[in-house]
C-alpha cells in the first residue's frame, strides 16, 4: 500500500492531464493520496478534487500565500474546517508553516499565519502538515507555544536533533524527490538513521522531482519537462529503503503505518475510484 502523504493534484500543471496521471499513479500502485491547499480560494477546489478521486485533502494557507491574504482567509478557513469536520477526508490543517529561504518574505506575516493556523488545527483537533524550508527551529517554536496534535513536517531537511523534536511532538519526517540525488548527503544520512517511526513518503507533485525527471534551467528553457507525478513514488521509495536496508515490501508497510499514525483520520477515509469513475462529487 503506497500513500502519497502530500500531493498537489489541484495544481494547473495537471489540468490539461489529470486523469491520465491519476491512472499513470494506480498502474503504479498508488492510488492514496493526500491534497494539501495552499489558499483559501483552493479550498472547495481540493475538498472536490479529493471526492472525485477518492482520496484525502487539507485545508490550511501555504506561507508562500500569506501576501495575498488576510484575516478574511483565517475566517474562511475557521469556518471550512467546522463545515467539513465530519467529512472523513480531512485529514489535516495544511499546508503551512514558515519559509526562510525563499528572499524578500515577509517573516512576521508568515509567523502570524502561522501561529493563528496552528490554534485552528488544535481546536478543530487535527494534526497539521508543516512546511519545512529552513525554518525548522522557529517552526518547533510555535509548537512549543501551540501543542498540536502531531502531523507530518512535509520535505524535511533539517538536523538529527531537529528531527528529535518532531518526533517528539508527534510528527513524521516526509520523504520525497530530495532523497534519490545522490549528492544530497545529508538528507540520505538522516534517512538512512532516523527511527523505522520517522519515515513517510511523498511527491510533492508536480514539484520537487527525483533525480531522474530533473532538469537544469537551461534544459527547462529548451522545453524539456520536470513534472513530477505520484507514479514516481515507488520508485523514491525504492531509493530509501536501499538507504535504510528495507526490502520495497517493508517499506510500503512501514512508511503507511507512520502515515496513519501522523494523520490518524487516514484510517477511516473511504478510498478509491469509484467518485472518480462516475465523475461525482461530495
């Protein structure tokens, strides 16, 4: 059982393809999937999306987005999350955390948005999907201030230590096309160390590729493609369980029990394709 743990199949890249990838994903074997938002005018799109296609979503501000919202957006959110709070399918208030490495954000912003989604999360009593971008220490701050219950820090890259205090709080570390370069030392260091609890996998879809679907700037302008799809997740996973001395079958049980203890609610979603083959919603 394969579960892509943080997914953007909403994303325009995929409109002209979407079922094509969604089918290219089940030949593969995975036919799980969790939709994070990114903002709050994506939130009835993703909530749809993961009906039709039987899969998961969560709803939450991407820090990337925090510039074009406001506390509107928190409102909207607040009141999303109590509509759907019977809908099996939330699983997770995400994605958001905080970004420091992208130049010219604005910091405190980001921190605002944060802190007020992660008292969202708490009293909806959802875990949260964190992303992770040379922020951890100041993300494990506002877990300090806000307990949370647990989630996954999506695309992790941090320290040994760093990595601790997630699991600690509850948290697995997630996986995805960052690990397959053989150049990335240490984040196939800490893959190959962290605890058999630590580990989930994901895409990242369409972004973040693996080694073998990445392309320079230059190749990218001459039109070669870097999309990646949840069909390359086998392939990922393959990647970390020569890193952790796994057989693929042991890597698909281990990393799908973590998932499913990250986001508990994973264990009660109704999944998949019926929605999908008869094109309705929810």
């Amino acid at each position: 059982m394969w579960i892509d743990t943080h997914c953007h199949l909403d994303a325009p890249e995929f409109a002209p393809d979407l079922g094509a990838v969604v089918q290219r994903a089940r030949a593969a074997g995975v036919s799980r999937w969790v939709l994070p938002a990114v903002q709050a005018d994506d939130f009835a799109k993703v909530h749809e999306l993961g009906h039709r296609l039987g899969a998961a979503y969560a709803l939450g501000i991407h820090p990337l987005y925090v510039d074009r919202a406001d506390d509107a957006d928190l409102d909207r959110l607040q009141a999303a999350l109590h509509a759907r709070r019977d809908d099996p399918r939330l699983v997770a208030v995400g994605e958001i955390g905080l970004d420091h490495f992208v130049p010219g954000l604005d910091r405190a912003l980001q921190q605002r948005f944060y802190l007020a989604q992660l008292k969202l999360a708490r009293d909806a009593g959802l875990p949260v999907i964190l992303h992770v971008r040379r922020s951890a220490d100041a993300l494990l701050h506002g877990l300090r201030r806000i307990a949370v219950s647990g989630g996954i820090a999506h695309a992790f890259n941090g320290s040994r230590v760093q990595a601790q205090q997630f699991l600690e709080r509850g948290f697995r570390l997630g996986f995805g096309g960052a690990v397959t370069f053989e150049r990335a030392l240490q984040i196939r260091a800490l893959a190959a160390g962290l605890p058999d609890s630590a580990p989930v996998l994901e895409t990242d879809a369409p972004d973040m590729p693996p080694q073998w679907l990445y392309r320079t700037a230059a190749e990218r302008a001459d039109g070669a493609a870097s999309r990646n799809e949840p069909a390359e997740l086998p392939r990922i996973a393959a990647v970390l369980a020569q890193l952790r001395g796994w057989s693929v079958e042991d890597t698909a049980r281990i990393t799908a029990a973590n998932a499913l203890a990250a986001l508990p609610k994973l264990a009660a979603v109704p999944w998949g394709d019926g929605a999908a083959a008869t094109g309705a919603g929810a």
